[in-house]
C-alpha cells in the first residue's frame, strides 16, 4: 500500500472495474430494504389496513431506523472510495448515470431524514427497538410537520428512482452487455 492509498488493498475496497464487497453489501442490504419498505407501502395503499400490509407495514420504523443509519455508512463509505470506484461512462450517458445515482443518494437519504426530523418535532416521539431518541413533544412543531409530509411522495419518488435503476441495469446487462451489472453483483 503506498502513502496515498487510504484503505487497504483487496476485496473489501472498490476498484475501478468493479465495487468492493462492502459497496455491494450495503447497495444489496438497502435494496432488499428499502424494497420491503416500499412494499409494505404498496399493499396499504392497495389493500388497506390488512393483515398482510400490515405485516410488512409494522417495521416500518424500525427498518427506516437502520436503513437511516446504512445510507449514512452507505455514504461515508462512498466517499472513502471515491477515487477508486468504476466511472459512470463518459458523454451524455454517462452524465445520466451520474445524475441518476446522485438522484438515488440524494433521496436514500432524505426519506429517512425527514421522517427523523418529523419524528423529532412531532406529538408521537420516537423510539425505535423500544429505546426512545425523541419524547413525545406536546405540541409538533409546525415545520417539522410540513417537512414530514414530503416522507411519502419522496418515498414513492425513489421507487420511481429505483425502477430506472433497475431498468438501466437490465438494459446494461442484456442489450448493451458491457458487464455494468457484474461490477455490483
């Protein structure tokens, strides 16, 4: 490892030609996640207020909870391996990829902000697992409640997000077979 290496060699550090193995745990953990999250969400619009929704629906906290807390590693992590990650392509297309995986960072990471953020100012506290963050407030602050209303659409935002992720994954794989799939699977 030379002086300006930061993190050492292996399968654990992203490379150019393909994610590491802690990129692709955090990018599979919070898919698989934030699907169940989505599809909770899915089934109560759907359905309503039955029993499989609520199945999924009854974690919602706590799951949003620890994918709050893996976006922020998520990130973190994206950063100590900036230099080393694969490029997104050059040209227009590559600036659409770019945009679209900043688009999908920007929103991992505000859903679950703004629904700590509501919780914090919020009548109903907080308290995740059973160990309270927040005690309820007597009365929300006001802004905190108006941020808190943006949790669902930006939610629904990041499926849409999400169905172009895959959608250019499967176009990568399968039509244009440059193997941009194999560097995160």
């Amino acid at each position: 490892m030379t002086k300006t290496e930061t993190l050492p060699r292996g399968i654990l550090r992203d490379r150019p030609d393909r994610y590491g193995l802690v990129s692709r745990l955090f990018h599979w953990l919070l898919a698989a996640m934030i699907c169940w999250q989505l599809l909770g969400m899915i089934l109560k619009v759907t359905l309503g207020r039955v029993p499989v929704a609520g199945f999924f629906v009854s974690h919602h906290q706590q799951l949003g909870s620890v994918i709050f807390c893996l976006v922020a590693l998520r990130l973190g992590w994206a950063l100590l391996n900036r230099g080393h990650r694969p490029g997104h392509g050059a040209g227009l297309a590559g600036m659409a990829a770019r945009l679209g995986q900043g688009a999908l960072y920007l929103v991992m990471a505000a859903v679950p902000t703004i629904a700590v953020l509501r919780a914090w100012g919020g009548t109903r506290g907080f308290a995740p697992f059973g160990f309270e963050i927040f005690a309820p407030r007597e009365v929300a602050i006001g802004w905190t409640r108006a941020l808190g209303e943006l949790h669902g659409p930006l939610g629904w935002a990041l499926l849409v997000l999400i169905g172009g992720h895959v959608a250019m994954a499967l176009l990568h794989q399968h039509v244009l077979r440059d193997g941009t799939l194999r560097r995160m699977v």
